[in-house]
C-alpha cells in the first residue's frame, strides 16, 4: 500500500479465517466479513495508534492529569524507524529484555486494537478486568471458582468491546520482538484467556457475545526486509473456564458496564475526577447496591459542581470543550519532510454537551443507557482524523483526544 503520508507507516494484517471454523458449536460465531477487509497490507498512522494506546493502557480511573495519558507518543514515537514499513529502530536490538517485552506488550495493545476498531467501529472499549468486576457488583455472574487472576494463563482477556449492535467482544491482545513460533506460542495463551467469561449456552452465546478474538503482533527491527505483522485469529478453547453469565442477561444489561466506564474514563481524563467516580460508581463497596437514577444524577451533578473551577474551556471541531490542553517538547527533535518538530499539543476534553445531560434529571433505573440516553445514542459515531502532523479521536457530544505536532511552542 502506498504510504503518502510522513507519520504512516505499513503493515501487514493476517486474519486465520480458518480458526472460526475450529470453534465448538458453543463458542462458533460467523466470520465478520469486516475483518476480512482488514487483511492484507495496510497502514497505521502513528499517532493515531499511539492515541489508542494511551487510552487503553491507563486505569478507568487514575489521580493524574488526562493529557499524561497520551504518554506512548513521549516513550515511542522515537523508537519507530524512518521507514516505509512500521518497524522499530536497529538500536533495540540491544535493548534489556523486559524493556523489549513491556514495548511488545504496548504495541501488541496499540497495533492490535487500531486494526479492531477499524473493523468493528467499537463504541466503547474497557479494561476487561474492570469489566468483570462490574458485572459481579450488578449480580449479572451465575457462577464462577472466584474471579479469574490478574496473570497467568487464566487471566480475564485484556479487553470488553461494545460492537455496533450492541455485542460483546473479548480481545486478548499479544506482541513480541521475537520468532513467529513465540509469537503462536503468545497466542495459544490467549485460547484460554478469551474465554474467562462464558455463557451458559449456545442460545445466550449467539445473543451476547460478538466475537472472542485473539490478536498478536510481531514487530521487525529496520534491517528486516518486511513490515510489523498483525494476526488474528479465533482460536479455539482447549480448557474448562471459571466465570459463567446468566442465562438471561438482557443484552443491554451486559454492556452496561462498559459504556458507564468508557464514559467515566473520558471524564476523568478531561480532569473531572470527582465526576468520573460518580459516574463510574467505582467507590462503593462490591456488596453495596447500585445507585439508581436521580440519586446517582445528584451525586454527579455535586461532583461536577466541584470539577468544573478547574477545567479549561476552548471549541474545536464544531463542538464547545471543557478539559485540558498541555504543550509538551518531544524527547527529542523530529524531522519530516524537510522541517523539525519539537513539540507537541495534547488534548483530553469531555463536550459540554455531555455535562449538560449530567445536569438533567434522570429516570429512576440504573442503566446508564437510560439515565443518560443522549450521550449513549452518539458513543458509536466516533470519528478518527489522521493526517499530516495531527491525529483525533472525536465522539461528537461525548469526547476528545487529540495530538498535534508542533515546531515552535506557540504555533
């Protein structure tokens, strides 16, 4: 594929149609014709992926500012080579071993999740950890041999996506540096650790989850002669698994949990910490019962009457900001195209739009769905603006992330 712009790089996508065939009549779901769109040569702009890798990687909800959270630019922008083909720099070669796994494991994440949302346009993507602990607090697990460990072959997969229809996805994502045959061997863990979470049968398999996947990266140094390889696969399980669903969930219930998170996450990362909580509801204890309608509103709204002082207030893209915006110096020059960057402008912000509905009253249930249908109805027309020296993630009326690169401070 031609690469026209100087912040693209080239890769090479691989999808195992195969492995949807291997699945058991209980986990089988149809090949997604989407992803089959994906595969063969393509590109990535870096700071577009790095703009997913920063969102995440970083906890729901974290005591630090928003913009720190697009740290990968700082951290990885100059480890990729000036190439055609994404591929990193020949010094890390002699980079220490855990440096290389944990840059393997953040592009496994950045690379991996980039081509995904391409494909299936997720409107919510959460930590799937964090994830299985909401669903627990809302009683929505039937039965399980305690919560799965935060490692190991049995960890819960790294992520819960919510398709556009609605669906659950589980996605392990898997990098290394090394031989294809350690890259398979990353993968098969991830046979076990898509499966964490089961339904009780085939029927609520078929109506809840949309797909179970597995996405591993193999990244080159510049001296190979092809560019960074992500596969995709469906694997099958090779194992009984420790957490079962109900049978019964209504499907708006099991994505739930993501779209109240991803929401808070956004909010929180705008600076609105307190907000974030309170829409999360992530400080009450897991025997606790759920808040429901106007008294979790009247919590929100107090948090954000506390919030609000502090937040810088701007519009852009046809919408009116509150949040944060930090120019920050790269580690080190840039040149491209002929002119050198030396910094870079970062965005995190929440629309007003978004707040506005927070200030409302609220219906009596404890879906945030309904509690907040304006903000529900836009998380899945997400736009993404990848050219030249700026990349976006915009959610018309919910969010903002953006990096700009920038040769003087003041531009």
């Amino acid at each position: 594929m031609p690469i026209s712009n100087p912040l693209s790089r080239a890769i090479e996508v691989e999808i195992d149609r195969s492995s949807w065939r291997l699945q058991p009549s209980q986990f089988r779901h149809p090949f997604p014709t989407v992803l089959a769109r994906q595969a063969g040569p393509s590109s990535v702009h870096l700071l577009l992926m790095l703009l997913r890798l920063g969102e995440l990687t970083t906890p729901v909800l974290t005591p630090q500012s928003g913009v720190a959270r697009l740290w990968p630019l700082l951290r990885y922008l100059h480890a990729i080579a000036d190439t055609p083909g994404l591929r990193l720099r020949s010094k890390w070669k002699d980079v220490d071993a855990h440096q290389k796994a944990i840059a393997s494991d953040d592009f496994g994440v950045g690379l991996g999740m980039t081509v995904l949302d391409q494909a299936f346009g997720y409107s919510a993507c959460v930590d799937g950890r964090e994830y299985l602990y909401r669903l627990a607090q809302l009683g929505l697990v039937a039965g399980h041999n305690g919560m799965p460990p935060k490692v190991g072959t049995m960890k819960m997969a790294d992520f819960a996506a919510i398709d556009s229809g609605g669906k659950v996805h589980l996605i392990e994502c898997k990098g290394t540096q090394h031989s294809a045959t350690a890259l398979m061997g990353a993968m098969a863990d991830g046979q076990l650790q898509k499966q964490s979470l089961v339904c009780s049968s085939r029927g609520a398999e078929k109506r809840l989850i949309g797909q179970r996947l597995v996405v591993g990266t193999r990244l080159f140094l510049e001296t190979a002669h092809r560019p960074t390889q992500v596969l995709i696969q469906d694997p099958a399980p090779v194992d009984d698994t420790p957490v079962m669903l109900e049978s019964r969930i209504p499907l708006a219930r099991l994505a739930e949990p993501a779209m109240r998170l991803d929401v808070a996450r956004a909010i929180g990362a705008a600076g609105a910490e307190r907000t974030a909580v309170a829409i999360a509801q992530s400080d009450r204890p897991p025997d606790a019962l759920a808040l429901e309608g106007p008294q979790q509103r009247q919590r929100a709204q107090a948090a954000f009457a506390e919030d609000e002082a502090g937040l810088e207030s701007f519009g852009d893209y046809g919408d009116s900001w509150l949040g944060e915006r930090v120019i920050a110096p790269l580690l080190e020059p840039l040149d491209l195209g002929g002119e050198t960057y030396r910094y870079a402008r970062l965005v995190k912000a929440v629309s007003k739009q978004l707040l506005a509905e927070i200030r409302e009253a609220g219906e009596a249930t404890v879906l945030f769905q309904q509690q907040y249908p304006r903000t529900a109805g836009l998380m899945a027309r997400t736009q993404t603006i990848a050219d030249g020296l700026r990349a976006a993630i915009i959610r018309p009326g919910i969010s903002l992330t953006e990096i700009v690169l920038l040769r003087r401070r003041n531009e």
